[in-house]
C-alpha cells in the first residue's frame, strides 16, 4: 500500500475540489489484456487521461510510455460521488414537493 502525508496541518493553501465530475468524465476506463504481464485482465484509467485529471498523477518517461499512481484519481472520486448526491438531493426535494402523493 502507498502511503502519503494527508495531515491538513502539512498542506498549505488547500480547498474543496470543484468541477470533479466534469473532470472524470473527459476520461475513459479501459478493461485490457497487459501485453507484459502474460496477457492477464485488467482496468485502469490511461496515463494519458489521467493527467487531464491530476497533472502530478502521471509522467511519461523517456521512450514515451505512461507511468500513473491509479490512487491519484481517488480524491476527484470522492468528490464527483459528492457532486452527485447534492444533485440527487435537490431532485428528490423537488419530487416530494411537486408531489401530492404520500409514498407507503
């Protein structure tokens, strides 16, 4: 397991995520064979659409490949699922206004 530093009191200039899921969405994540690992099944996102998400989260080296830390994603993840039950809740305020019906 990766382990990094995520004590508040060492993160200087820190705020919400905003505009997480937009983000997440201009990804795709793919299922694959790994051509390295014996053809073996797999998913991730793409380096490539990693770092449109999370510039540090990935790098390419000298030969062009794309190295990621797949972990990078999980704080815009958490924040997406976030956006995603505000907006629920403001859909579901609406329906039992607009409703007169009583659920049992």
């Amino acid at each position: 397991m990766k382990k990094t530093l995520c004590d508040l009191k060492y993160m200087r200039d820190h705020k919400p995520i905003e505009g997480a899921l937009e983000k997440l969405m201009e990804t795709t994540p793919v299922e694959y064979r790994d051509v390295q690992m014996y053809g073996m099944r797999n998913a991730a996102v793409p380096g490539q659409d990693i770092v449109k998400v999370v510039e540090t989260g990935a790098y390419k080296d000298g030969v062009g490949m794309y190295f990621a830390d797949q972990a990078s994603l999980v704080p815009y993840l958490v924040a997406a699922v976030k956006e995603l039950a505000a907006r629920v809740a403001v859909l579901e305020a609406k329906k039992g206004r607009g409703s007169s019906k009583k659920e049992e």
